[in-house]
C-alpha cells in the first residue's frame, strides 16, 4: 500500500489547488504594486500626488496598475465632483489589510539590511 500523506501538498489551498501566497503576489501586480498600496496606506491620494511619489513609474503604468487594484478591490476610485473634476484613490478595507502585511514586509526588510551598507 502506498503511503500518499507525502504526495500532499500543504502550501496548496485544498479548494482551488493554487498556492495562496502565489496568488497574493500575483495580487500585488508587478515591479510598482507594493509601492502604490505602500503610498496609499497614508490615506486618500490624487492622481497627481501618486505620480509625483512614485518616482519612476509612467502615467500609464499606474494608470494600468490602478485599474487592476480597482478589479481587485483593493483600491477604491473616488471621484471629484469640483472645477477640476479629479479623481482620488484609497485603499479599501482588503486593501488595508494587505497593506499592513506590506508594513511587515517593510519592518522585515529593515531589520535584514546589512549596515554596512548603508554607511
């Protein structure tokens, strides 16, 4: 008789088969994901104020990234009905829950660089 205990995976979610911390990554978006949930984590932003934080990242880029955190539901669009008519984001409640792993990650990360390089 074989023994499957050991053929299981226990990383694997047991409803879908995917690793869920695969999927949280793939959540975060790519190379800016964690940086615009990071910036978000303040409170709400304008889309001016993101572009000007987030040094390195196109328009187009967080435009995209934006939109997909929206589908995600981590990220909440909310527009200004002003003379200006701008648009603001803010985390919405998943999201703020993603975000204060994001600051355990951040806490982690500090405490893991090398001192010596940072002279």
């Amino acid at each position: 008789m074989k023994d499957t205990t050991q053929d299981r995976q226990p990383w694997l979610d047991p409803d879908t088969g995917t690793c869920p911390v695969g999927e949280t990554l793939r959540l975060l978006g790519g190379k800016h994901g964690p940086s615009v949930l990071h910036c978000l984590m303040s409170g709400e932003m304008h889309f001016l104020e993101l572009t000007r934080a987030l040094d390195g990242i196109s328009r187009k880029v967080l435009t995209a990234q934006l939109q997909e955190f929206e589908r995600s539901g981590l990220v909440a669009r909310i527009e200004k009905h002003d003379a200006r008519r701008r648009v603001g984001y803010s985390l919405t409640a998943k999201g703020a829950d993603l975000g204060a792993i994001l600051s355990q990650l951040y806490d982690w990360s500090q405490a893991q660089r090398d001192p010596a390089a940072t002279r």
